[in-house]
C-alpha cells in the first residue's frame, strides 16, 4: 500500500511538474514577444508620421501638346496643342482656355462645354503628351534649349547641358519662371523643381 502511494505521489509530481514546464514556457514565449512587438510597432510608420511625397501638379502653357480623349467619341478626340493665347481648339466647342489650368482642371472645363447641348454625361481625360522646353545658359558647357522631362531637378537640368564649367558657382543658379519678368537665385541645396519654360542661369563664380 505505501509502494501504491509512493507512486501516486510521484506521478502526481511529474505531472506537477510538467504543468509548471508548460506554464513557464508560455510565460517566457509571452515575455519574449511583447518587446518585439513593441519594437515593430515604433519601427512601422503610421499614416500621421510618415513621410509625405512632393505632389507636383504641372500648369499648361502655349507650346504644350495634350491628347483629349472623350470617351465613346473618337470624332471629339485628338491630340492638341496649347496656343499662344493659352488655348486648345477643339471639335464643336471651339477653343478652351487651357494655360495656368492642370489636366484635370482641363477635363472638367471640356466636359463642361460639352455638356452644353451635346453630350448629356461626357467622359474626358486629357493627357500631357510633350511639355514646352526649359533653356539654360551660363556658366554650362553647352547652353541651349533642350526639352523638359516631369520632375526636372536643377542638377539634371545642368547633366543635360553637358555639366558646369570650371568657372561656374555650384552654390546656387538663377532662375526665372516663365511669364515672368525677374529672376529669383536658388541654393543648389534646396530640392527645387524646374518647370516647363523656366530659364537657368548658371553664374560664374567670385573665387
């Protein structure tokens, strides 16, 4: 009988035992996770502290060529450029203002027109095909008229006239924005964004 109890003693131990093995090892699992969690949660950027993106909304100008497509209609549709007075001509609503507005301002000035005893619910979309050229001259290697690209940055614009020359200030440019009459000088440090028609004027250094 004593031997019976010794072995239910011990096998009550064992399982003692082994439910404090498993309690522990949850514990320590749980202990261990926490921090990690933690950790991801402060790594992770929420929508309130993230980075937000530059948003460049492009202005038409004469020169620019856009494609109108109203769907359904491909006798309204096209490829047009902006005129000298800031105009694009079009079929049956005759010419919309377009310079200073962006494409999406563009869309909904063409469709309103149509709406104008037309079509009853048009659908537009137009689209910056070939933006009008920037010109940069100065202390450049070869100074010109060169086409723009979306998101031209001063240092790209300076790449493609074939770099500085060994006289020129690298510590800021001259630039002067379409449509206006002076020029402003930009630090080379600031992520300036260079605009269709803008002209830079790469000046030579003192020193």
């Amino acid at each position: 009988m004593a031997k019976l109890n010794n072995m239910d003693d011990s096998n009550m131990l064992h399982r003692w035992f082994a439910t404090a093995c498993s309690f522990g090892l949850m514990a320590l699992v749980i202990l261990c996770t926490l921090p990690l969690q933690a950790l991801a949660q402060e790594a992770a950027p929420t929508a309130a502290h993230a980075r937000p993106e530059q948003v460049y909304e492009y202005n038409l100008g004469p020169g620019d060529r856009v494609r109108v497509i109203v769907f359904g209609e491909q006798d309204l549709s096209g490829e047009f450029v902006v005129s000298g007075e800031g105009k694009v001509s079009l079929p049956l609503i005759g010419e919309i203002q377009a310079s200073g507005a962006t494409s999406s301002v563009l869309q909904t000035r063409i469709a309103d027109a149509l709406k104008q005893g037309y079509l009853n619910t048009p659908r537009v979309n137009v689209e910056v095909l070939t933006f009008r050229p920037f010109y940069i001259f100065g202390e450049v290697n070869k100074p010109g008229e060169y086409p723009y690209v979306n998101g031209m940055t001063i240092e790209r614009a300076v790449a493609i006239a074939s770099g500085y020359t060994y006289r020129a200030n690298k510590k800021k440019v001259f630039i002067k924005h379409a449509n206006e009459s002076k020029e402003v000088d930009v630090s080379l440090s600031s992520p300036i964004m260079i605009q269709p028609g803008d002209t830079i004027r790469v000046a030579e250094r003192y020193f």
